[in-house]
C-alpha cells in the first residue's frame, strides 16, 4: 500500500511538472507597447508596457520622466533605439536606447521647427524626419553611431494657406511619411492642402521636391498610410473627415476616390485623427474626435476603393493615435481626454471592432507604438 501511494505522488507530480511546462511553452511572449503623452495633466513622460498578444492584457513595467510633451514616438529599424518629439514652441526630438524594460536618454537635438507632432525613420536607419506642426516645416535629422541624433541636415519650410481661416492661415505640416521603398516621403500639409512630396537621398539625407498632390480644399490632410501591397496609400483629412484614396508608383500618387469616415446623418463638429490598415490589408480603420468613434472599410486589393462597413465608438473622448497589435488581433484606442487607453477585439473576418472591457489608464495619451 506504501508503495502505491508513492507510485501515485509521484505520478502526480510528473503530471503537475509536465503540465507546467506545457504552459510555459504555450504562453506567448509579451510585447512592450510605448505610450507617448502631454504632459499638461498628470502625465509623466513615456509610459512602458508589456502587452499579452493572445489576452490584451497589460502592467506598466516604466515610466520614462522629465519629458515635455512627448508626443509622438518612432521606433528605429533595428529596433535598439525610440525617437520621441517634444511638442513644444523650441521644439525637439530626444533619442532613447530601448531596453527590455527601460528607455534610457542618449541626447536631444532641435527638430528643426516649433510644435513637433510627427516623427519617423527612414529604413535605412541613418534618418530621424520630423513634422512641425506651427511653423509648417518638416526636417531631416542624422542617426549618430551611438543611436542619439545630431543636428538637422535639412530643414524645408511650406508656403501658402487654405479656404479655412482659422486652421489654414499657413502650413501647418501634419506627418512624414517614408514610402516602402524608402525613396519617397510623403507629408500631408494640413493648412495647404497638399500631400507634398519628396525624393529622399538615403546617403546625404538630402531631400528633393517632387509631384505633389492636391486635395479638396479646406479638407485638412494629416496622417497617411500605405497598403500592405505597396498599391495604395490613404490620407485622412482633419477638417472634413474625409480619406482619399491614392494610387502609389514609383511615378507618385494618384488619385482614385474620397469617401467620408463620418455617418450620412451626421451635423456637427468633427476632427479626424489618425488610420491605419489591417496586417492582411483588407480593412481600413480611421479615428474621429468630437464624435468619438472608430470608422471601418473595406478595401477592394484590385482597385484600392473603399466601402464603409461601421462606425464604434471609441469609448473615450478625443480618440488620437490608436494601433492594430502585429498579430492584428487587437485594436489600441488612445483617448486623450478621458485618460485612457481602450482595447477593442478585432474580427479578422468582418474587420468590426467589439469592447474587451479591458483599458489601461494614463494620463492624456496621443501615441501608442509596439515594439514586436
């Protein structure tokens, strides 16, 4: 009897340790979620997440502090480093050494223009871009060997104004944007209402003016995306709360629609802010302020148009910045007034959005950006 009991504890533990072990294996591996903020309220700086792919859950591993107003943020190709804009009148890009659970500053260097709210890379890794909001100027700034960030190298400033007055007295540049094959940047410029664009010199850094791209006047670019299959790029006018729809070459852009992300019965105030793509680039997903909602399409991959499906709402107030995880699981919605960050399940099938109940809470939130 003796040994039968021992037979069986230790079949017991077996079985525990084997279980465990398969759990271990099956749990999958967490991704850091970056949070950039303003810090007008009671926001820190950068705020550091591990986000569970397959759960949507999340904790707060790292508050990156002493930052001011670090909007909006940009990971390095090699992934080592984060890029972050100080949005503010002496504008400036501070570089970060990204680790497991830190964001350690290298050094920070001018933007190059006043009110940064946009940054990228190129793929090369040798160019931090910014976008200047006030003084409507984008600049092209070197990636040091340490991965801090030097002096700018070009600084470009818009000229011209739009119909409305109030938002389009001169040019207020949006976002910058490097095309997949990194030679094309494309900066939507809210008060002019162009997509201007360039031809970038991955050696020099030197950008050269190219065919630009009209809008309806009055609409407002702002931020812009491109297809999965290198076909089409997409910009969301703030103003209207229009998407144009562009055909993408090597020759540039073309225009091939503009539908509206906002309800047919809709009569009021609107700002549109930011859009995004599906991993597999059959929907299209675009955020709008005042009304609060996330509006869905889908996108035809031959012609690149595009078919309104729903609207969601954000579940917050001011849905800025939000992000489809990698595995195109979870939709992140970073709503700026009401301090929190809602995660949405995403159907693959239907593209819709549904409330996981789940949110992170900080303080005035207007980037998310995962780290895969």
């Amino acid at each position: 009897m003796k040994y039968l009991l021992a037979l069986l504890s230790v079949c017991m533990i077996v079985s525990c340790q084997t279980q465990t072990e398969e759990n271990v294996m099956e749990s999958p591996e967490e991704l850091t979620l970056l949070v950039g903020t303003y810090t007008a309220r009671e926001s820190e700086g950068i705020y550091m997440y591990k986000f569970n792919p397959e759960t949507g859950d999340s904790r707060l591993v790292n508050v990156t502090k002493g930052l001011n107003n670090p909007s909006f943020l940009a990971l390095s190709p090699n992934k080592k480093n984060v890029y972050a804009v100080s949005e503010i009148e002496g504008g400036s890009v501070v570089s970060l050494a990204l680790g497991d659970s830190t964001l350690t500053e290298i050094n920070i260097a001018s933007s190059g223009g006043v009110h940064p709210c946009h940054i990228t890379t190129d793929k090369s890794g040798k160019w931090v871009l910014t976008g200047n909001y006030s003084s409507g100027s984008l600049a092209v700034l070197p990636i040091l060997e340490n991965g801090g960030v030097g002096a700018p190298v070009q600084e470009i400033s818009h000229k011209g104004k739009g119909p409305n007055k109030e938002r389009q007295e001169a040019p207020h540049v949006h976002s910058v944007n490097v095309s997949p094959n990194n030679m094309d940047v494309f900066v939507p410029d809210l008060g002019i209402d162009k997509v201007m664009a360039y031809r970038l010199d991955a050696a020099t850094g030197q950008l050269t003016e190219g065919k630009s791209m009209s809008v309806s006047a009055g609409s407002g670019p702002r931020h812009l995306t491109f297809h999965p299959n290198g076909k089409f790029a997409y910009v969301v006018q703030e103003l209207t709360g229009a998407v144009t729809a562009f055909k993408y070459s090597d020759e540039g852009l073309e225009t091939i629609e503009e539908v509206s992300t906002l309800p047919e019965d809709f009569d009021g105030k609107n700002s549109s802010a930011d859009i995004h793509i599906s991993p597999d680039g059959k929907f299209l997903y675009a955020s709008n302020r005042f009304v609060d909602t996330i509006a869905i399409f889908s996108i035809d991959k031959e012609t690149g148009k595009l078919t309104e499906l729903s609207h969601h709402s954000a579940l917050g107030q001011m849905p800025r910045n939000f992000v489809i995880s990698p595995s195109g699981k979870f939709i992140l919605v970073a709503n700026q007034e009401s301090d929190n960050i809602v995660i949405f399940d995403r159907d693959e099938v239907t593209g819709k959005i549904s409330p996981t109940n789940k949110e992170i809470k900080v303080s005035m939130p207007v980037c998310l950006l995962f780290v895969d």
